[in-house]
C-alpha cells in the first residue's frame, strides 16, 4: 500500500457508503455509543489516528473520509461540496447508516462544517463537540496563517494546483502557511503524504478540493453560530488548545459563553489536538461524554 492510500490500521475496517454526491469511505472501529469525526481541509481520517485507540473501549468510532482534497475516491461532477452541501453530505452520512444519538466531532473546518451540520439537520445528533475551528470571530479561512490565501488561488484550476506543488518538497510541510501553524510537532511521513498526494497527482481530487475551499465564507459558519445559539438545545463542548495560533484561545473564550457551554484547554497544542496531545484530548472527551451520557432517543441524562 502507497502512502497516499494507506490509513492506520488502528482506525479500524474500511468501508464505503454510497451517497448522492458520491461514494464515501471511511473507517469504523469499537462499540458502544456512536461518535462521528469530521476533519478539516487537506486532511483525512489519519488526522485521528492517535485518537481512536483510546475511545474504542467504550465508544463506536466512524471516521470518513470527507470530499476536502485529501481523499481517494472522486465525488460526482455535480456533487455540492459547499459548506451547506458537506453538512448534507454529513447528515446523509447518518441517516445512511441509521445512526441515531451521534456525538458529532469536528476539528478545524471539520468543526465549522459540524456547526451548519448541527443547526441545519439535528435530528439524528445527540451532542456536538468543537475542537480548534472556526467561531463567530473568525473568517473562513481563518486570517492567521495566510490561509486565505488557499481561497484564492480556487479561483482557477491552473491557480489552485500551482499552489500544492510545493508540499513536494518536504521542507515545507512545517511553513505557517502549510501545516505549521496547524500541528506544533512535525507529523510523520507517511501521514503527510497521504494529505498531500491525492490533491498533487489526481485531477479528480483537484475539482473536489477546488471546489469545497473556493465556497467557504464566515457567512455560512457564523449563520450555523446564531442557530446553535438559538435553536440547537443540545450539549456542546468546546476542546481547545491554549496555544493555538490560528483558533485563538479567546474567540474560543467567547463562543462557549455563548453558547452556554464549557470550554476546556489543552496544552502543549496547535490546531490539531488530535495529533499533538491525543492523550489529554481523549480524557477531555471521555470525562464529558461520560458526564453528558444519553439514551437511545439522544436525549442527554446524567450519569447515575
């Protein structure tokens, strides 16, 4: 297995699930209640490989592959990849596989696509958990970084695919601008390059990466903000890295008074908790799972 295929095997058994826009692979590992794991742009399931180890004793753990330029299986050329069509594509997911009482997890633009999922279809989640992603004071791209930058170039297929073709040389997967300001230690090979190598050698992946970062806005995010705010009625919770330094701390700060939910920090961490400190992440996760329990019709109770 080439790098730009391989995903760890600890994420448990692939599979594949036909949806309107596409086929979607992921993987599916433990048992018990169900989580659901959104990643962000330029990213796939490997950005949770560390995770998932340390909640299967206790919790079922489904992670896609989402159509955002690091997958290997081409969406329809008609297929929405803006933010409304991923949250759809999200929700069809779940119903899909008849989930019901899903804890959703979104990390980075994963979280922001979590957000509109959540407000717009929220009838199958039972919670929804935040980490290091876009908030009512962040743009999308978010401005830190230079990431608006991936927008941009969107604009044109020559643009978009001159950008990536420097994550050939390997010098530059630790730039601010690439994944530097997203993980604050180096991530291995053979992750990277199955980041990277669907969007540099496929034209496919190309049309879907373009097409999903050339339509994101703070509109659609800050909109699905004002909903959860409102409507949502369900558990939430922020897990933050205290050092991030493209989802500060204190937009994170704001957003969880908010919503009236709790915000809990992670150290020694970037963007990426999942990949930087996957142990503290995981006890964030469990003790409020735990403390947030629900039942089969996902309506939250506490532990006995």
């Amino acid at each position: 297995m080439s790098d730009t295929t391989w995903r760890d095997p600890s994420l448990g058994d692939r599979r594949e699930v036909d949806l309107s826009s596409g086929t979607v692979a992921y993987h599916d590992a433990g048992s018990g209640p169900v989580l659901v794991f959104v990643h962000g742009y330029l990213v796939n399931t490997n950005i949770w490989r560390k995770l998932v180890p340390l909640l299967t004793n206790e919790f079922r753990c489904l992670t896609p592959d989402w159509p955002l330029g690091s997958h290997l299986i081409p969406m329809r050329r008609e297929a929405d990849l803006t933010p409304i069509g991923i949250a759809g594509m999200i929700a069809e997911f779940l119903e899909a596989l008849d989930l019901r009482a899903v804890t959703l997890v979104g990390n980075d633009s994963g979280g922001a696509y979590s957000q509109i999922a959540a407000s717009r279809h929220p009838d199958r989640l039972a919670r929804l958990v935040l980490t290091d992603c876009e908030t009512p004071d962040c743009t999308w791209p978010p401005t830190p970084g230079g990431f608006g930058l991936l927008k941009a170039t969107a604009v044109h297929p020559a643009s978009y695919r001159a950008l990536y073709q420097v994550l050939r040389v390997r010098r530059t997967w630790r730039w601010r601008n690439t994944y530097g300001s997203l993980a604050k230690y180096p991530i291995d090979a053979r992750a990277m390059n199955s980041y990277i190598r669907p969007v540099l050698n496929d034209p496919a992946i190309r049309v879907d990466g373009r097409k999903a970062i050339g339509s994101v806005s703070a509109r659609f995010s800050r909109a699905a903000a004002e909903e959860l705010t409102t409507r949502f009625g369900k558990p939430v919770l922020l897990a933050w890295a205290a050092e991030d330094p493209v989802f500060p701390l204190d937009h994170a700060r704001r957003f969880a008074i908010r919503l009236g939910a709790p915000l809990m920090t992670i150290a020694d961490s970037y963007t990426y908790t999942a990949e930087d400190q996957p142990a503290r992440t995981a006890d964030v996760l469990g003790d409020w799972l735990h403390a947030t329990a629900t039942d089969s019709t996902g309506t939250a109770k506490g532990l006995p």
